[in-house]
C-alpha cells in the first residue's frame, strides 16, 4: 500500500488541536506523531511514498454525514442525487462516509429492501457508507429480523407505525 506523511499541519481531533504529523498507510490513519519524529530510527518523511507540507493548514478527520437518502423514492420521483453523484460530491466537501437510509418497500421482507439498497451501493460510492434501515411494514416478521440485520451492522431502525 501507499504510504503517505502529512507534516506541519495542526492536527484537530476529538481531544484537541497541535501540531503533529499524521502517518498514513493506504486508506488508514496508522500513526499521528510529534513533528519530525523519528519511528524506530527511521527518518519518516525519507521512507514514505508521498509527503504533503500542511505548513499553515489544518487537517482534519473527515466528516460523517449520518443522514442522507441517495436514490431514495418518494412521491413518484426520486432524490436527486445517486450514490455516484452523491458520494462524489459528499468527498469534494471533505465528508468521507455517509449512513444513506435502506428502505423496505410495503410487502417486501426487510432483509430484500437492505439487499436491494446494498445492490445500489456497490462499486458506485467514492466514499465509505452504511446504512440506517427503515422498516415500512413493521409486522412480527420485520421486528423479528432485526437482530440479524444489527449483525449485518445496522445500527438503527426507523419505524413507520402508521
């Protein structure tokens, strides 16, 4: 994989901002460092692949937009944007996942409207992305597959009851 050090940078997380340098290896953050450290006597910025001067700049986890509808239908149309167009445009603003929302249609086993959602995903997302599950026809077979759905790493539900 590509190895890539960001230096000069300040550093913003969860727990603050400084300056640090961020070590990455393919599409993971491996190591956030003093500038200029040296990792097990090697000279970082002389052993990666690509390095990125942040001098002046911060740098920053990507975002998580934890509420979209790509493709979703809705009143005989559609939303506008597709999980091509939509990803594409969510990574230029700097958000690298989104959790779209997975909808069973009425009639449809639950497990067919995540499969389907899944399907429209695959190879056409520029970025990471789950899914939300919306249960349309909450019945007992609908609540009785949401464990195996939690397994497939759903991590929540929204319920239409009426």
């Amino acid at each position: 994989m590509a190895t890539t050090l960001i230096t000069g940078g300040t550093v913003v997380s969860a727990t603050g901002r400084g300056e640090a340098d961020v070590l990455i290896d393919g599409e993971r953050i491996i190591a956030v460092l003093a500038p200029g450290s040296v990792l097990l006597g090697t000279d970082l910025a002389g052993s990666v692949d690509t390095v990125v001067d942040a001098t002046g700049k911060y740098v920053i986890p990507g975002g998580i937009d934890a509420h979209t509808h790509m493709q979703l239908p809705f009143g005989g149309t559609f939303a506008s944007d597709t999980f091509e167009t939509g990803t594409r445009a969510a990574a230029w603003g700097g958000t690298t996942t989104i959790i779209d929302f997975a909808v069973q249609k009425y009639g449809e086993r639950v497990q067919d409207g995540l499969a389907r959602w899944h399907d429209l995903a695959a190879g056409n997302c520029a970025i990471d992305y789950g899914f939300h599950q919306i249960i349309g026809g909450v019945d007992d077979d609908s609540l009785a597959a949401m464990p195996a759905l939690i397994d497939e790493g759903i991590t929540s539900f929204k319920l239409f009851m009426a």
